[in-house]
C-alpha cells in the first residue's frame, strides 16, 4: 500500500515537472527578430518571426561570412520544397521539439540552392570563386548562403570499394583524402583524391586534419582513434574490414555494435552502410560512369572456372580495385 503511494507521488511529480518544463519552455521560446540592429552589411532574405504564411516576409538580414572550412554563394535560384511549408506551419507540432516549441529558433527559411561562389575559407582547397555549384543549406532563401566545403577521407582507398569512394565523393564536391600504401599513392591520385596518406609510413588518426566523413573500408583502427578525426558533427561510416583470419563467431560484424553504441555517447554519427542495390542508385552510377565521371578499376580477371584462384587472390587482401571472373 505504502509503495503504491510512492509511486503515486512519484509519478505525479514527475508530470508536474514535465508540464513546468513544456511551459518554460514555450514562454522562452524566442529567436533574433527584434533584436536585431541595423545591419552593418545586409542582404535580402526571406524570413518568419513567428509560425504561420502570413509572417512569411521579405527582409534585410546581415550577410554571411565563410568560416575557414565554408564557401560564400551568391544564390541564383532556390527550389520551393514541402519542408518549407513544414517549417512555417511548424508542424506536425513534433518537429517544434527541434525548431522552437513557440517561435521558430532559425527565422531563415530555404534549403537547396544554386549559384556562383564567391568567397572561400582558408582550408578550403576544392572550390574558388566563381565555380558554379549546388547544394543544401538552411537559409537558402536569400541573397547569399554559407555552405561547408566537405572534407571526407577514405581509409582503403584502392580496394573494390574505396577506388568507388574516392571518385563518387569527387562528384559529390568534396575534398578528398584517401589512405593506401606506397604502392598505391599514384593510382588513389589518379582517381580525384586531393591528399593521399601512405599507411605505411603514416597513422592518419594521428593527423591533425578533421573530416567530415570517414569511410573506413579496413576497420583496423579503434572507434576512439578515428573519432579523433572526425569534426564533432561528422560521420563515421563503416562499410567493412577484418580480413579471412580475423573471423571467429561474428568476427568484424562487433565492429558495427560498437560503432551504434559509441553513437549514443558521441557528438558524431557512427554506424555501418550496406550496399543496396535499389534503381535509384545503380541508374546514378551508370549516369555517372556514362559521364566519364566514375571509371571502374579493374586489377586481375580470371575465367569462371579459375574461381579459386581470384578468391585466394582476393584473400591476400591487396587488390587494387576489383577482381573479375569473365563468363564467356
Ligand atoms: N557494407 C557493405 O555493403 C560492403 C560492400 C562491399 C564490401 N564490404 C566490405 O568492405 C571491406 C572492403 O572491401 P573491398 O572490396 O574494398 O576489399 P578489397 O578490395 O579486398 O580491399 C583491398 C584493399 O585494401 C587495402 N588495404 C589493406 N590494408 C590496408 C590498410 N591497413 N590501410 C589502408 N588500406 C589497406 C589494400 O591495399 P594494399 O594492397 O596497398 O595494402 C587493397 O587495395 C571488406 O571487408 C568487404 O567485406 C562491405
């Protein structure tokens, strides 16, 4: 009886307290409209002070300015996408737990661009003024958007996957480093990458860059030295690793266990991908490799009936792209 009546309080404070909370909450609700002095350098843009179509309002707002991984782009043409009613209804009310439970946080509306670079941060090394280029921004319905530059590093770039990597994430816009052995420098070089690590010579979780994305096709590093490398809201994206003697019961399949959990504790995203192979994706390859944009690297062919040999081939674990079996 008496610990039916704890839990009884115990719930019940626990709802005074959510519902004080959600209150507080909502009545500081607030965001930068009003506060705002003259802008020492303004720009137009479109922007809401409070939910709803009707506070949908064209405005002066400062310009942006790149930080040292940005790029600045003089937007020319923005798309109108249902998101955007989403953000100015602020519904369903669930996302406002993100956006503001009262008033929008963010009053800049706008997400995918495109347009003309104009300015770049010092670490920027894959984009100059004038390029041409699209993307994804928040704010983008306006004169001018800041957009980052991304870094990714690729660890195994001149197996089957990473030599795929490197030239996809090329295509994508971003700067590119990838980790191979001496023997390798030159091909990973002629795939785009815009560094290359030698891991004979180099741990590249002990170089001072910071990426935004890791794709570790080799896994032989922990999850806290590459976190080391990863900016604080960068990815890290495992695709595989753990070559035939390092199996056991489940082998490198721990790997993507741990990768959820460190999640859960960590600023960056960690997690593994699995290839899909859906007609989205293998029609924007083939377009790609129509383009002369992604080349396949191909290391040995063998006969079907020579199957053994790729495989113990492929086992040794230093093919420089991929490995072949020809039908005919
Ligand atoms: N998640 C998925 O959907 C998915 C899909 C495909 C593959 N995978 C997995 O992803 C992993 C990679 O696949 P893959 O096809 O790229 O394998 P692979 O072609 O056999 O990879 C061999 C390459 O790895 C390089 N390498 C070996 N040790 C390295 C190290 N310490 N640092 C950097 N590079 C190193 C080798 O270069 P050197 O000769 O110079 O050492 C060689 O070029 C495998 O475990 C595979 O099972 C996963």
């Amino acid at each position: 009886m008496k610990m039916k009546r704890i839990l009884k309080w115990t719930a019940a404070s626990i709802l005074l307290v959510l519902v004080l909370w959600f209150f507080i909450a909502y009545w500081t609700s607030t965001n930068d409209c009003g506060r705002n002095s003259a802008s020492k350098n303004p720009m137009k843009a479109i922007v809401y002070c409070d939910y709803g179509p009707a506070n949908v309002r064209l405005d002066e707002i400062e310009k942006p300015s790149p930080s040292d991984d940005q790029i600045l782009v003089k937007v020319r043409a923005v798309s109108v996408n249902p998101i955007d009613w989403h953000y100015i209804e602020g519904t369903p009310y669930i996302m406002r737990m993100q956006v503001g439970l009262r008033k929008p946080k963010d009053i800049r509306l706008g997400v995918d661009y495109s347009g003309t670079v104009e300015a770049v941060g010092k670490n920027v090394t894959n984009f100059k003024p004038g390029d041409d280029v699209f993307g994804g921004r928040n704010g983008a319905f306006a004169e001018y958007v800041c957009a980052r530059a991304d870094r990714g590093v690729a660890n195994g770039a001149s197996g089957g996957v990473g030599t795929f990597a490197v030239q996809i994430a090329k295509t994508l816009g971003a700067d590119v480093t990838g980790v191979c052995s001496t023997r390798n420098l030159d091909l990973v070089k002629s795939l785009g990458a815009d560094r290359v690590i030698d891991y004979t010579k180099e741990d590249f979780t002990n170089s001072p860059e910071r990426y935004d994305v890791l794709v570790d096709n080799v896994a032989n590093r922990s999850l806290s030295e590459c976190r080391r490398v990863i900016k604080p809201n960068g990815r890290y994206v495992l695709v595989g690793g753990g070559g035939p003697n390092d199996q056991g019961l489940i082998g490198p399949l721990a790997r993507p266990l741990k990768a959820m959990v460190f999640s859960w504790f960590v600023s960056q995203k960690m997690g593994m991908v699995f290839a899909s192979f859906n007609h989205n994706d293998m029609a924007t390859l083939a377009d790609l490799m129509q383009a002369g944009k992604v080349t396949p690297v191909i290391d040995r062919s063998y006969k079907l009936a020579q199957v053994g040999d790729a495989i113990r081939y492929l086992e040794e674990g230093h093919a420089r792209g991929k490995i072949i079996l020809t039908v005919d």
